[in-house]
C-alpha cells in the first residue's frame, strides 16, 4: 500500500499534468479561433511550462 505523501505526490503530479495539458489545449482553440492575441496566448504556454518545471522539479532526478 503506498503511503500518504505518495499519493499526494501522485495527485499534485496529475495535477500539473493536467493544468499544462489545458493551457496547451486552451491555447490551440484560441489560436484557431482568432479570439485571443499573441500575448495571451504566450502566457498560457508559460503557465503551462511553468507547470511542468514544477512537477519536474517535484520528482527529483531520475535514477540511474
């Protein structure tokens, strides 16, 4: 059974996961539809990078 960090580890990783995957989506949809402008857009993809380093950060560095 995993222990409770674990699983809030897994949830805090899914989480980010899924904020960047909807900044990267959200920023597909507005692009297509023309309602947003280029610096909104750049925003949304930092907010979804921004995530990911977190959650790269969280894990640690691989084993070897």
């Amino acid at each position: 059974m995993k222990t409770s960090s674990s699983n809030v580890s897994t949830i805090f990783s899914f989480v980010l996961r899924a904020v960047a995957m909807a900044m990267a989506v959200a920023t597909v949809v507005l692009g297509i539809l023309g309602t947003a402008d280029t610096d909104t857009l750049v925003t949304l993809l930092g907010i979804g990078l921004f995530t990911l380093a977190l959650d790269a950060l969280d894990r640690g560095p691989e084993p070897e």
